[in-house]
C-alpha cells in the first residue's frame, strides 16, 4: 500500500480532514477521506475513520488504527495497522490488498 501525502481540507466549522488517495497491492488507486477518531501519546496509537470516498462505495464504515511499538531488541520500531469495517454485503471482497 502507499499514500501520498493528502492535504488538509474544512470538514465543518474548526474541524479539518484530511483528503488522500491510497494504492493498493492490486495497483487500484482509491480517494479517501478521514479524520482523527484518536490520538493515544503514551500509547504511540492514532485512529483514523474514513467518512467519504471509494471506500465507502464497498463499505459501511471503516476505521484503520496505526500501533507503534519499540522493538524488543537493537534499534527501531514495529508499526502493527488494524483495519476495521463493515461490508455493504458479503461478496465485497475483504481488505488484503491494503496490507
């Protein structure tokens, strides 16, 4: 997967989002565009749902939550993504080619 960089669009008054596409393993290039649901500091964890775009064409709701960890030995980090949604119906295929 790669995202490009976004940029900050006005979702409602003092509220911003941020708009971006995403290409996938399969190459397929998807608009989405998210918020900030959480912000854990002592954590290293953000949480971002998807409010508008592609992936809401397949997808009823859908929330990617991004874990930093140190490795456990040398220098470095791990980053584990967990993606949560829910499919409009069950022949929408799940979400491999965004890992």
């Amino acid at each position: 997967m790669k995202v490009n960089r976004g940029k900050l669009v006005p979702l409602s008054i003092g509220v911003m989002c941020m708009e971006k596409k995403v290409v996938c393993l399969d190459g397929k290039a998807k608009k989405v565009k998210e918020v900030v649901e959480a912000v854990e500091h002592d954590k290293n964890l953000v949480t971002f749902k998807v409010i508008e775009g592609d992936l809401m064409e397949e997808y009823k709701s859908f929330v990617a939550t991004i874990l930093v960890s140190p490795k456990s030995e040398g220098s470095g980090s791990v980053v584990h993504w967990t993606l949560e949604y829910d499919k409009i119906h069950d022949e929408i295929v799940h979400l491999e080619t965004l890992l």
